[in-house]
C-alpha cells in the first residue's frame, strides 16, 4: 500500500478555511503517516478494528488538540489502512 494520504472535502468551506485546506492537509497526513509507521511497528496481531481505532488515536495524539478534535476521518478509510498492516502489505 502508499502511503496514506489525507484529502479534505472543499465543499462548504468558507474563503478563509478553503486557504487553509492545504497546509492542514499536509498536517494529517504527516501525523497519519507517522501514525501507521508507530502501529505498523507495534503490530502483534490485533483485529483490524482495534488496529483502526489505535490507528485513529495515535493520529489525533500527533495533532494539535484544537485541530485533533474536529479530526473526524472516514473511517471506512482508515479501516483500510488498518486492514494493510493486519495484511503486512507496504
């Protein structure tokens, strides 16, 4: 697998947040890219669904709180990350 990526949906940002959209996506994916190589490292065969939500946590603890707390991700997305480390793929 490549490495993860966040992509923000620009639909109903304001000018303000739409200037915005770019650096903060550069900041997830920095901290889910640091995210899935600390839980692909610690992997020990947990289920998908924990590594999912270890996944999650170990991202939003790499983010600022204000932005961490409105970081509500697909979780469908991440779920496949999770699933590419139960795998051992990439």
């Amino acid at each position: 697998m490549s490495e993860p990526h966040v992509t923000l949906d620009p639909r109903g940002l304001d000018p303000v947040q739409q200037k915005l959209r770019g650096p903060l996506e550069e900041q997830l994916t920095s901290a889910l890219q640091a995210a899935t190589d600390r839980v692909r490292a610690g992997y020990a065969g947990e289920p998908v669904e924990q590594v999912c939500q270890r996944l999650l946590e170990e991202t939003r603890s790499g983010l600022h709180p204000d932005i961490a707390a409105g970081f509500n991700p697909d979780m469908d997305e991440f779920c496949r990350v999770a699933v590419s480390i139960v795998r051992r793929e990439g």
